[in-house]
C-alpha cells in the first residue's frame, strides 16, 4: 500500500496475546486514518455502556496515511478512548516523533484492551512485539522513564510514557510522547494507568512509499518556501504571542474567565521569552516550521511553555512570572499532568477560596505554592483529591458551578467565548468538551479578521463546515498549523494530497460524507454513554456576565443550537435522526 502501512496491532492486557490484523482497504477508505479509522473501531467494538476506568474500555493509537512520508508536519498522531474526565467519547492529538516509528513498523494503529496484572510497557522493535514488565518504571515520571527506556531498547526508539498522575488514575492526566508533546486533555494517561500500562516504545526501520512521488517533492518544496512568510510568526515565537492577539480583543481568559485583559501578559509571553530563557527551536518529524523552543533556566532545561499554559497558569491565575510558569510546566511534564485542566481548576480554586466557598486561602497569583498544590493533586491529598477530578466534580463536591468553565466536564481552552462568538458553539458542540480546536473559528475571528468576533449571527453553517474540514486533517493528519499555513486548507486541497500519497481518488464530497459519518459515530457514542442535548451549552458566567459589554445571548445561542442540529440531521434534542444514519450507511 502506499501512505498506509496497511496493518493494526491487537493487544490484549489481560491474557497478553498480541496480534497483527490486516486492515480492510474498504475501512481506510471510508475513514481516511487517524481519528477517523480509531472512531471507527471504538464505534463498532464498545457497543455497551463504558466505565472509563474499567477493563471493558480500549486504548485506540493511529496515525494517518501521511505519517512517515514527507509531507510537511505529518508527524502527528492520535489516541481515542472513552474519558474519564468527560465519561464520553474522547479524541487527543500529539506531535513529536511517534507516529512515523510506528508506521515505520508496518503498523497503522495499535488497540488496547483488558488490564495487565501488574505494570507493564509494549514493545515495538519492527515485526517483534513483547509486553515487558515496568515494575522498575512504576512510580517513577516521564522524564526517568523516558531515560530508562531509551537505556534499555535502541536509544532511537520513541516512546510514550505515563507519570505518577497516569499512574494514580486522575482524571487530568495525560500521555507524554518523548518527555515534551502530548496526548493532552481528557484524562488519557489515566487510561493508561487503569490498563497498568507505562509505557509503549515503538522502534522500526521500515519505509511508507507514496503514489505519487513527483507531487510530494514540490509540496515540500512549496510547504519550505512558505515557511517564512507564511509561518513567520510559529517559527519565532511558536504559539506564545497569542496571548498578546487576545488580550488586545479583550477576550484573554483572566482571573478564572472574569476578565479579559492581563497587562502583563508580555512577561510570559514568547517576545520576553526569546531574550531570556528561550535557547532554540525544536521540530516534530518533518516539520520546516519548528514551532517548539527549547528553554533552560535555573537548573531546569526544558521545552515551552506554549500558549494553552500560558493563559490556563499563567493569565488565568494571575501569575505573570515566567520563570515560575517554565517552572510549573516543567513539573507537569513529568508528572503527567494536562497544563489546560489544572489552570482551570485551579483558578476555580481561587475564587472559591475568595468567596469563602473552600476553607483555606488560595490566593491569586499565588506562584511557587501552586507546586505544592500540584503535588497534592498527584498525591491525592487533602483537597488535592478533589482537584484531581478536574473543575466539574470539583465544583459539584464544593458548591460554585456557575463559574467552574467546563463544558461536558472538559475545562475550556484559551479564548473567552464572549469576545469570539463563533467559540461559543464550538465550544458547546465538541464532542470532546470544550475544545478550540474542533472548530477553530477564532482564528477567522481574531487572526484572520475574516469573520466579525463579537457576534454568533451567521456562524452556524460555518462551524458545521469547519468541524468536518478539521476531522478531515485529523485523519490524515497533518499539523494545524501547517494546513492553516503551508497547504490548501479545503475538502479539495486536501482529496489532492491524498491521491498523491495513497493514489485513492476520494472526491471532496465523498470526503465531506465521511467526516459527517464520523461525527455522528462519535455523538451516537456520547449518547449510548448516557449524554443529554442539555449538556451541549455553556458555563452560567458566559450567560450572565459582560465582559467588556459583551455576553452569550441565551435565546440566539439556543436558536443557534437548533440550527446546528438541523444541519446535522439531529432531531431538536440533538439525536442523529434515523434517516441520516440510513444515509450514511451507519444501520
Ligand atoms: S508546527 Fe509545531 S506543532 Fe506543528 S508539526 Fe511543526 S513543530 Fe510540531
């Protein structure tokens, strides 16, 4: 085959089998790869109710048919799961290195099932697969782990590793792929931690061979002369003068989302970066942006932070020292822990703490305390424990849940919905939770300034459109910020570049239907998880209180979401109606 490798490897925990599946043409063509091909699998083998935290529940990784070719940024891959923050359907995306090493060993996805005995880590060295025990690494962060395992297999193998948090199960935990990227938001390292599974390294040594070679060497060729115009401002500064864009509009997340402007915001932001601690870039696999920056202060050598944490410890909580914030995601690293889930719990803390809500002062800006904090968490100590749990449970344990920013359980991302109106249906619709980058309408909004921010007319075909083009980049996969900057951003750019890597003439129309299938696979499993069209909306302060003159308008946004529905053939409480899945091909 060419771009895919045409393979899955089945792992069962439980009895320890491992086995090679061929994967059906037919399937890789209606999914495309990538999220698309895992929300397939999880669709169709976890038909029953799901405990997130149980055997019964899978770990599902693929990559896309570009993976490991030279198109530009395609080094991405991705986990789907069942969340144990959300309870629902869950997809996190990650860059680094990972993805082209398992393609490079004949494997498109893995799938992981059952729950091993004791800790263990999975082994991929080419055609050999073995589960090894990670008694050793057990208790240990990503950091050490990652070492040891470089140590002990070939030191060019790719890893992805849980810490402490994956291990104790907390719902705010995460996946780490060689230290620095991330299998970020939902609680993916907890799922790793239920399975007893450390680790997985993935060496291989094969090659993926594209259709259409000519084709891919001037993409490449393009994609490289793009970079420093188009890409300009990834390449110096990554995603951290975002913080700058938003604050100027008014919308930057700020004392747990009651304001939206911090005149700070320079000290942590990647201008006051790059003359301090900032000492170079670093790349995923085959990318001529290198958004990442490697940084070093005091004993710490590290990369980041990017603009999710910035805003979620850094803005939101009120802290604007950036050697503490380095410090705070450096800790976070490797104890596993997602930046975005805790900022936001944590600045829900604070108010709580101010409004007399939660005994014990938690105090804005409160700086190097908060590692202690973040200890507890891991720990499970004190309120720690309830922390752990991320904002809803929280909340719901200790009173406060009109100003605990969630949506479906999932703490929101960086950009206010008030000030970028086209996020408040983004966000509300996701069927991760809140997530900005389903629909990422801000960037028209506040970057591209092709859409005016402050209003939700007129966004609902919009947000349809942009959530199915997105689910297409995330089957193939390539880096948002390369398909914003490099490529032709569209259904058609898109059908061209995977003839030339698969040689599948798929037409943007019969990508378009595929996307909305995938989709409606993924809404039919939040509703078998027991999810209601009441969910689909947004936390009470966005309803109720200004900022800067701004607020959702309750009765246009519920208007809207019945808009929304309709364009995806869902009935008024947002269930995909019977004649869309005959349409689909789904019954
Ligand atoms: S732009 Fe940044 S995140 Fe995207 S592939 Fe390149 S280095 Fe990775």
């Amino acid at each position: 085959m060419n771009g895919w490798a045409g393979n899955l490897l089945r792992v069962n925990l439980s009895d320890g089998s491992i086995d090679k599946e061929k994967l059906d043409k037919e399937i890789l063509h209606d999914t495309i790869g990538g999220m698309g091909t895992a929300t397939r699998y999880l669709f169709d083998e976890l038909k029953g109710k799901i405990e997130p935290l149980s055997e019964e529940n899978k770990v599902i990784i693929f990559a896309g048919p570009f993976a490991g070719t030279p198109i530009a940024s395609s080094g991405r891959f991705c986990m789907v799961t069942t969340s144990p923050l959300t309870n629902y359907f869950l997809q996190s995306h990650c860059g680094g290195h990972f993805g082209p090493e398992m393609k490079y060993s004949e494997l498109d996805g893995i799938i992981i099932e059952g729950r091993a005995d004791d800790p263990v880590y999975l082994l991929i060295e080419d055609d050999h697969y073995e589960l090894k025990t990670a008694d050793k690494l057990w208790g240990r962060g990503v950091k050490a782990t990652t070492s040891t395992l470089e140590r002990d297999n070939d030191p060019e193998s790719k890893i992805l590793a849980i810490g402490p948090a994956g291990e104790r199960q907390i719902p705010i935990s995460n996946v780490k792929s060689d230290v620095y990227r991330s299998l970020g938001r939902g609680g993916t390292g907890a799922v790793f931690g239920s399975k007893n599974l450390k680790a997985i390294v993935a060496r291989g040594n094969g090659k993926i061979d594209v259709s259409d070679p000519e084709y891919v060497k001037d993409h490449i060729l393009r994609a490289k002369e793009s970079t420093y115009t188009n890409a300009k401002g990834f390449v110096d500064f990554g995603t951290t003068n975002t913080g700058g864009v938003v604050h100027h509009a008014g919308g930057l997340p700020t004392r747990n989302f009651s304001r939206g402007k911090f005149e700070t915001i320079d000290n942590i932001s990647g201008t006051n970066y790059v003359k301090s601690i900032w000492k170079g870039r670093r790349a995923c696999f085959g990318c001529p942006i290198g958004c990442s920056h490697f940084s070093a202060v005091g004993g710490i050598r590290t990369e980041g932070p990017e603009y999710e944490t910035i805003f979620a410890l850094g803005s939101n909580i009120l802290n604007d020292d950036p050697e503490t914030l380095v410090e705070i995601n450096e800790m976070c690293n490797d104890l596993g822990i997602d930046t975005m889930s805790l900022g936001v719990t944590l600045s829900w803390l604070m108010e709580a703490s101010e409004r007399g809500i939660i005994k014990g002062e938690y105090s804005w800006g409160c700086g190097k305390e908060i590692l202690a904090l973040i200890r507890n968490i891991v720990g499970l100590e004190g309120i720690g424990k309830d922390l752990s749990k991320g904002v809803k449970k929280a909340s719901e344990i200790h009173g406060g849940t009109d100003y605990a920013i969630h949506v479906k359980g999932m703490e929101l991302p960086g950009y206010d919905p008030r000030i970028c109106q086209g996020m408040a249906l983004a966000y509300a619709t996701s069927n991760r939770g809140a997530c900005h980058l389903r629909a990422p309408i801000y960037v028209k909004e506040l970057f591209q300034k092709t859409m005016v921010p402050e209003t939700m007319e007129g966004k609902v075909g919009p947000t349809v459109h942009t959530e199915d083009l997105m689910s297409l980049i995330d089957c193939l996969i390539v880096c948002r910020f390369a398909s914003r900057t490099l490529m032709d951003e569209s259904f058609g750019g898109m059908s061209e570049m995977l003839r030339a890597v698969t040689g599948a003439s798929l037409s943007p129309d019969v990508l378009e239907g595929s996307m909305k299938r995938i989709w409606t696979m993924q809404r039919l499993y939040n509703i078998k998880q027991g999810m209601s069209h009441e969910e689909d909306t947004l936390p009470e302060r966005f309803f109720s209180e200004e900022l800067s003159g701004h607020r959702i308008d309750r009765e246009l946004f519920n208007a809207n979401m019945q808009e929304y529905y309709r364009l995806r053939d869902c009935d008024e409480k947002g269930v995909p109606t019977k004649a869309s899945l005959r349409s689909l091909g789904i019954i």
